[in-house]
C-alpha cells in the first residue's frame, strides 16, 4: 500500500493521476518520495515528488513569468503556519493547482483560508471540476480565469451537489458495513448459544456416564445379573448364530436414492447411446481436464474410470500431477496412458496450485470443448453424451451445465435440481458448479483460470464467461457426483473459509469490470452473496394502494409505510374503488396523500392501469393495501434492481402474520396455472439449495408488491384489464415482460406481512385459467426457473416423481 503522510490519499493514488492527468508535467508535494515515485514512474507520468514546496526552488521559473509544470498537487500540511507559508512559493510553481487535505486537517476551516491566500495571488476556485474520486475535500484552483458570476454560482452549486451525493454514498456504504456487522453479531451469537447447548449436553452425558459406571459396579446389578442369565442364553446363541449366517440385505435407500436409481441411465441405454452419438452430426472432441494432487488411488481410479465407460467416446482426458508426494499415486497415474491412449498425463515440475495445473492442462488440450472432473468426484455414463445432444440443437453454445449431487460413503445424497440460466442466483452462489463443458476457443480468449482466485476459481471463471457471452445452456440430468469429504467444500464452505472470502471477491471483480456500483456482503446464514448496489439516481416511486373499504387494514398498510421506509423519494397513491361504509368516507375526507377515484366493478388491472395513467412517476410499485412493512430498507432493496435496465419486475418476501412464508417468487404451470414457491415454509428457512434466502430470477413475481419502471409497464401493454380483470394478471404481465427479453427479481431483503386472509377471493375464475393455457402453453409445460426434475403439485423444490 502507498504510504502517503497525508492519510485521506487511496492507495491506487498513483494510477488515479496518470488517469486523470495523462500527458501533464506534474508536481506532486507533500507526498512521501520514494513508492509513489516509482508508480508514477512506472505508469509512464513525468513527475516531480517531494516533501515540501521548498525542495521545489529548482523548479521555480527564473523570469517570474511561465511555470515549468503543468499541475501542481499539494498534499497540505496539518499545520496551519505550515501552510500559508508554502502558499506563494505553490503559486509560483503553476497555473493549475489542487490542494488536498493532510491528515488531520479540518477541511470546513483550512480550505476557506488557503482557497482565499491563493485568490490574492490570482488562483481562483474550479468547482466545476470533479475531483471526489482524489478525495472528497480536493479542489482546482485555476490562475485568472474567466467566469461570469452566473456561471461561478452553477458551478458551486454543481460541486455541492457532486459532493453531498459522495457523502451520500460513504454514508449508504457504512450503514451497509454495519448491518453487515450486526448480521455477524446475531450469527455469533446463535453459534455461542448453540456451543453452550453443546457443552451442556456433554455435561449430561458425562453425568450420565459416570451414573452408569457406578451402577455397573452396584450389587444390586451383580445380582440381577445371576437372576437373569438363564433368561439371555438364548438371545446369545442368536447373536452367535448371526456372525456366522450374515444376513445378506442391501442398506437401505434414501428417498433421493432411489429416485435417482429409477431416473438413471441403464447399462442397455448406455450402449443404445453410444450407438446413437455415432449418428451425430457434431462430433467435437471433449477434453476433460483434471488436476490431480495427492488424491486417494480409489478415488482417482473411480474418477477415471468414469470417464472411460462415457457412452460418448469421443474424449480425451487429461491428468495434471500437480507435484504429488504419493509415490503410490505417480505410479499409478504412469500406468494409465498405457491402458487408452486417449489419457494423457502432463507431470507440473513444481506444485502450483488446482488454477495453475488447470491452465497446463488446458495448453495440452486438442478438443473443441472443455470439461472439468474433480480429481474425487465421477460422472455418469451419459454426461458427455447428453451435452453433446444439446450441442445437436445449439451449435451457437458457449457453456453447458448439468445438475448435480454428493457422493458420499452412504451413496447419493443432496441433489442440486438447477434452474436454466438465472444471472441473479449465480451472483448470489455459483450454481453452476458442475458437470460444465465450456467451448475451448472462448477459454483460451479469457485467459483460462486465474491462481488469485483459487479455492473459487471456476466462479471467477464463469464470471468472465458471462461477460462474454449470453449462450449459455443447462441440462436438467443429475450427472456429476461431487464427492463429500472431510475436507472438501462439499460438505460444508466452512471446511475451507477463505473460499467464501475468494467468492466475494469473483463477484467484486465482475462488478467492477462490468461498471457495476456495489457492495459484496456475505449473507453469514446461507453463506451465500448479496450485492448491494449503489443507487447513484434515486427516482421518485409512485406506491399504489387499490382499496374498498376495509379501512383497517389501509390504515396498518399505511402506518408501516410511513414509519418503516428509508428511501426517498416516493408518493403514495391510494385508488378507491367505490368505498361505501361510514368508515372509508370519513377517513378519506381528510386523507393525507394522493386519493384517486376509480368506479365501475372491481378489476384489479383496470385499476392499477388507471393509477399508472394518473401519475408520472418513473418507477412504479403496486402494493395491497392488506401488506404492512416490516424493515426499512424494503423499498431500497428493490429499487437496487428496478434500475437495472435488464430488469422488468421485482418483488419482495411476503410473509403470513404466523411468519411462515406466502410468496418468495412464483413458478408457473405448477399445481395448475401457478403457485407461490416456498408457501408455508418458515419464513428464515434455508429453503432447498438456499434458494427462499438469496436473490434470483423466476417466471413472476406476485402483484401484491411488485415494482417495475413505467417504460417497461408501458412497452408490455400493462395488466390485462380485458381477459384478466382479477387473476393471474400479475403473472401475465411479469410472463410479457419475460417475452420482451426482462429479467424478473425476487429479493427476500425486502420482507413484508402479506395478511392474505382478509382480501383473498375464494376460487380462480375457470375464464382466466383458460387465458392463461392459450397464452402461455409452453412455458406453463416448463418454467425455465424450476427444474423439471422438480414436484409438480407444489412449488416447494422437492423432487417429482
């Protein structure tokens, strides 16, 4: 890190300048000489650092007239007296100085001082000029030049604003470090609570056995011992007689066992499969790629021979020995390119890591494709077979993925039914994982794998992927077991805690590439990411409140709201549907916000386009009025997507008053036209594959609280006030928003109480089912967000049949 006196200076100082001021001779004093030097040096940036202004007097131009440098940057001294004695020897140096505080400096005292020392000597301020990124007390003062005072004043008042927005910022990023920190404290405190429960429980069972000990030595058990023992012969010649005559019964299977015993491939489809890859159009060779370090010789053999009976063959697979010490081991990897020689074996002359390795292997490489196997994990038969199927269809396909599950010493276990491609679930967790196949041309255009990011280094692979690529397939087959070790990432992230640290970090770096402004916290409870992105243009939000009657449950919405919202700014829109009770009247006679008028039966989609068309907010929210808010950043959190321009619609984790989930996204064509996912499960439950606790994409959302921007409302045609007027037009328009090429959000970071109860119709109008099949037919048959793998009678991601 730079080591700069004048502490409020970042670390890539030195880079910030030869942006910034490329081409310009420059002096830079205050600084410490010596590191900052070599990085301007080395950045190609003709220099001048020093210590002080005086070290400058070489510098200074003989005839008084013209300076020898472009721009002079003064790092001020904390010293008041320091400083107004370095000011006319700094005018001296150059037309175009910036000053920047020291330290300690108190910039609201020192720079009014300096600024008006420097304007006696003809250098007057730039407020025009954004120096925020330098640091936020930075300014440019500029010898004689000329401003009107109109234009003087709209560029204070530019400055102000420029400035107050990055406090805004800095303020937002340390409320957002401390909510990080008050989610560790609570994750903390659960572990301790659940260590003292642990230790209790030792306690109990040492209590217990020492209990058991003294009743062993007891005479009372002595004797009942002598009462008993012609009671126990038989149950001993039992015993003896099973040692001999094991029984020979297979263990017994899990429920996900046996499911995948049914689906799996047999050995006669295995060979019809082979025969029918002959007749393959495409027939690229798959290079599997598989660093190996001192692994298991069973395991590595079972690994192999994996990929050997693949019921497509054409493959290459090559094994890196990333230096292993098992002599065991190197003999056993010599002997493999003996028995096929589609193996290679590539030997690192030093170890240098499972990224590094990778890169061997992928120079080794002949194939059009690439594949990466675990040195532990195995594959099923028809693994390359059935990515090479889809490449049949997709010859355009840059990257495949299949789903996948753990290999453990019980069998099978902990299936991962994948959604197809959902960027916003892969920025939470890298899904994808495995069994992936990747074109190799766009491998070695990345630059393969990179050793930083080495314990998540496919994740930052994937990422640079996606950035290059939209082609991106999924085949929904259990087709890669990735083995549970004590060791491995398999079983629990915790095993290798600085693969979360290097997973952040992917996701950083994809942010910061892509141009992306935002924040990476780790979720402590699913240990999954959450992206808290920067909202540099807050819009105004139009909330609105379709009601009749019912002026109870309006009044609780509206409370919440109030008191329980910290974005700014928004307006609530309240639409009354011809209210008729004493009740609604009076309370609407002196209502505070925006009350809007709407008659005729109700319609939910007539009535919340009318709303639309009555206001002019960029972005729109529409809210039940039997909603009440729970924490304050709920509105926040999705408008961090809403401004996404890819993004259509977001919604929110609606909750039952019992706290037991209502909506968490909503999948079509389940238990009829749709349903909501995770109805009924606690609502801070992991969820299958964590999936009800991070951010990711669906079909639809619920119109309960679903935010959207009016371009993209108004480009889908709204809701369906015609066919639609009550149900399931919330999930046709998110399904429209889909067809114009829109992601749908679900965020579980904005939480609200859905009281659902008291404004939930009793039955689905027969009409709007029949809409919904003749409009939606192929996507009710399969959601692209839910695996086909999954149940079908309810949304909760268990397995099907």
């Amino acid at each position: 890190m730079l080591q700069i006196p004048a502490h409020r200076l970042r670390s890539d100082f030195a880079r910030l300048l030869a942006g910034k001021f490329s081409g310009k001779k420059l002096a830079v004093v205050g600084a410490a000489t010596g590191e900052l030097r070599e990085q301007l040096l080395a950045l190609g940036v003709d220099a001048t650092v020093c210590a002080t202004v005086g070290e400058l007097c070489h510098l200074l131009p003989q005839n008084g007239r013209n300076p020898l440098v472009d721009l002079a940057i003064w790092i001020c001294p904390d010293s008041v007296e320091q400083a107004e004695a370095q000011v006319a020897e700094l005018a001296l140096l150059a037309d175009d100085i910036i000053l920047v505080p020291g330290r300690e400096a108190d910039v609201s005292k020192r720079r009014p001082r300096l600024v008006e020392s420097l304007g006696k000597l003809g250098l007057i301020p730039d407020y025009q000029y954004d120096l925020t990124d330098l640091s936020i007390g930075a300014i440019r003062l500029v010898r004689n030049p000329v401003v009107n005072r109109d234009e003087f004043v709209t560029a204070v008042e530019t400055a102000f604003a420029r400035v107050n927005q990055r406090f805004q910022g800095l303020e937002r990023t340390l409320r957002t470090r401390m909510s990080e920190l008050e989610a560790a404290d609570r994750h903390i405190a659960n572990l301790e609570e659940k260590l003292l429960k642990l230790k209790e429980y030792r306690r109990s069972i040492k209590q217990l056995k020492e209990e058991k000990h003294a009743l062993r030595k007891s005479p009372e058990r002595k004797v009942g011992q002598v009462l008993l023992a012609p009671y126990r012969l038989p149950q001993k010649l039992v015993r003896e007689a099973r040692k001999h005559w094991p029984a020979d019964r297979p263990p017994a299977q899990s429920e996900y066992q046996a499911w995948f015993e049914r689906h799996r491939v047999t050995p006669a489809q295995a060979s019809a499969m082979r025969e029918d890859s002959q007749r393959f159009v495409y027939r690229p060779c798959v290079s599997i790629i598989t660093p190996v370090f001192n692994t298991p010789v069973p395991w590595l053999r079972e690994a192999v021979d994996s990929v050997l009976t693949q019921a497509y063959e054409n493959w290459e697979l090559i094994l890196i020995d990333d230096k292993s010490s098992s002599q065991e081991l190197s003999a056993f990897l010599r002997e493999l390119p003996g028995k096929d020689s589609r193996i290679v074996l590539v030997e690192s002359p030093q170890h240098g890591g499972i990224s590094a390795a990778s890169n061997r292997g992928l120079e080794a490489a002949c194939g059009e494709w690439i594949g990466f196997l675990d040195h532990d994990d195995v594959l099923e038969p028809d693994a390359l077979f059935q990515h090479v199927k889809l490449l049949q269809e997709h010859h355009d396909a840059d990257l495949i993925y299949s789903d996948e599950d753990k290999l453990t010493e019980d069998g099978l276990d902990s299936p991962i039914m994948k959604p197809d491609w959902s960027p916003d679930f892969f920025l939470s967790c890298n899904y994808i994982c495995h069994f992936t196949i990747i074109r190799c041309e766009l491998l070695r255009q990345i630059g393969g794998l990179r050793s930083e990011f080495d314990g998540a280094q496919d994740y930052d692979l994937f990422f640079r992927i996606i950035e290059r690529t939209p082609r991106i397939h999924h085949v929904p087959r259990v087709l890669y077991h990735w083995r549970r070790s004590a060791a491995s990432t398999a079983d629990n992230i915790r095993r290798k805690p600085q693969s979360l640290e290097t997973g952040r970090c992917a996701v950083e770096a994809h942010l910061k590439r892509t141009g992306k402004q935002g924040h990476v916290a780790v979720d402590w409870r699913t240990h999954a990411y959450w992206i808290r992105r920067d909202i540099p243009d807050a819009k105004m939000i139009s909330i609105i409140i379709p009601v009749r009657d019912r002026v109870d449950l309006l009044k609780r919405c509206l409370s919440s709201l109030t008191s329980r919202t910290s974005y700014e700014p928004y307006e609530i829109v309240v639409v009354d549907n011809e209210s008729a009770s004493d009740e609604a009247r009076e309370f609407f006679s002196s209502f505070p916000h925006r009350l809007l008028r709407f008659s005729g039966p109700f319609n939910f989609s007539a009535i919340n386009n009318f709303a639309v068309e009555q206001t002019d907010s960029p972005w729109l929210l529409f809210l039940n009025n039997d909603t009440e808010i729970i924490e304050s950043g709920w509105l926040t959190a999705m408008a961090e997507h809403v401004q996404r321009s890819e993004v259509g619609a977001v919604g929110a984790r609606l909750l039952f008053s019992d706290d037991t989930v209502q909506h968490a996204g909503i999948v079509v064509g389940v238990g009829g036209i749709a349903e909501h996912a995770f109805r009924g499960f606690p609502a801070e439950a992991p969820g299958v594959c964590r999936q009800l606790q991070v951010m990711r994409n669906y079909s639809a959302v619920t119109g309960a609280c679903l935010m959207t921007r009016r371009e993209v409302f108004e480009e889908v045609g709204g809701f369906d006030e015609e066919r639609l007027p009550v149900t399931f037009n919330d999930v046709d328009l998110c399904l429209k928003m889909r067809r114009a090429g829109y992601l749908v959000v679900y965020t579980p970071f904005a939480k609200l109480y859905h009281h659902e109860s008291a404004t939930r119709r009793p039955a689905v109008e027969a009409r709007e089912t029949g809409v919904m099949r003749e409009r939606w037919s192929d996507l009710l048959e399969n959601d692209p967000y839910y695996n086909p793998n999954l149940s079908r009678e309810r949304a909760d991601f268990s397995l099907g049949n």
